[in-house]
C-alpha cells in the first residue's frame, strides 16, 4: 500500500518523502460543463424564436441576432464546401481535438490556474459546438455584429467561450501574470 502511494506523489511531482495531496479537478469539470450549459441554452432559445436567417436587432447598426446554421468549421471554414461525410469528418477532428486539449488540461499543474481556466474555456466551448455537430450536423450561430456593409463571422456562446479561453493561454503563454509582479510602482 505504501508503495502504491509513493508512486501517486512521485507522479504528482513529490519525492517519497514528501506527500503530494491529489486535488480535485473542480474547475476543469465546472467550467466546461457551465459553458455548455449556457451555450445549448441560448441555442435552444435562437431556434424556438427565430426561423432561419431572421434577425432581431440588438443595437442598431453594430448587433443583431440572426439564426444561422454553420456545417463548416470555425469562422464558416469549409461552410460552402459540399464533400461526402464533411459533417463526420469536421466531427471526428473535432472530437480529436478536444481530446487533445483535455489531455494538456489534465497535465497541467494545479497552481497553473491561467492556463487551467483558459483550456477549461476552451474544452466547454468545443464540447457545446460538437453536440450541435452531432446532433444536427450543423452549429447554431447567432451573434451577427457589423459596422456598415461589413459583417463579422456570426458566432455563439461556445464560439466566445473558445475564443476568450485563446485569448487567456496566449497571455499565459507571454507571461502577463508573471510580470506585473515584477513592474515598478
């Protein structure tokens, strides 16, 4: 039994000697599923409301919600493009690539809080857009912002999720947190 333990602190990172305590995964486990959460909710919601391509303005002139549906991949990536099996392949990548990322997330140190809530942000938002995938074939995008004649990519909750959570591991990445320790007043 010692030994048994030995080797869970040795792979927590503590020698023999010292125990490494085995903390919970609450934030990796919460987060995802919060976001999935409010994704398939606003998703539902868009659905029930709106037909396909109708739009209700937001803010005149910068947001409107328009029910699009995206079989592509991110920012309508090969949305236009017609191949067989395109919807089990963009899922099947999909699946794959969260996968990935769940694996890094697993790996990562429990006082790497950045980076565990940027990938918790990303795995909730890729897991939200891959039940839309599995179970339609197609995304639900909704979030229409534009200035003029210009439109963004429509996007969703899950699309944000992914996005913010890029954002937070590339800053991780660069080390913002670690600096402003070390700025002067």
């Amino acid at each position: 039994m010692s030994d048994a333990l030995d080797d869970v602190d040795v792979i927590n990172g503590a020698g023999p000697s010292e125990a490494a305590p085995l903390r919970p995964r609450r934030l990796e486990v919460l987060l995802p599923i919060l976001i999935v959460a409010c994704d398939q909710i606003s998703k539902a919601i868009v659905r029930a409301t709106l037909s396909i391509h109708q739009s209700v303005t937001v803010v005149p002139g910068f947001v409107d919600f328009t029910h699009v549906r995206n079989s592509g991949a991110a920012f309508g990536i090969l949305n236009y493009a017609d191949f067989p099996f395109k919807t089990a392949i963009i899922a099947i990548v999909a699946t794959a690539a969260l996968l990935g990322v769940g694996i890094y997330a697993a790996s990562l140190a429990h006082h790497q809080l950045v980076a565990r809530i940027g990938l918790s942000l990303i795995i909730g938002g890729a897991a939200g857009n891959l039940i839309d995938r599995l179970v339609s074939g197609s995304v639900v995008d909704f979030v229409d912002v534009y200035w003029r004649t210009y439109h963004f990519w429509a996007f969703n909750v899950a699309d944000s999720a992914i996005s913010i959570g890029v954002a937070i591991m590339i800053l991780d990445m660069l080390g913002v947190d670690k600096r402003q320790g070390s700025a002067p007043l």
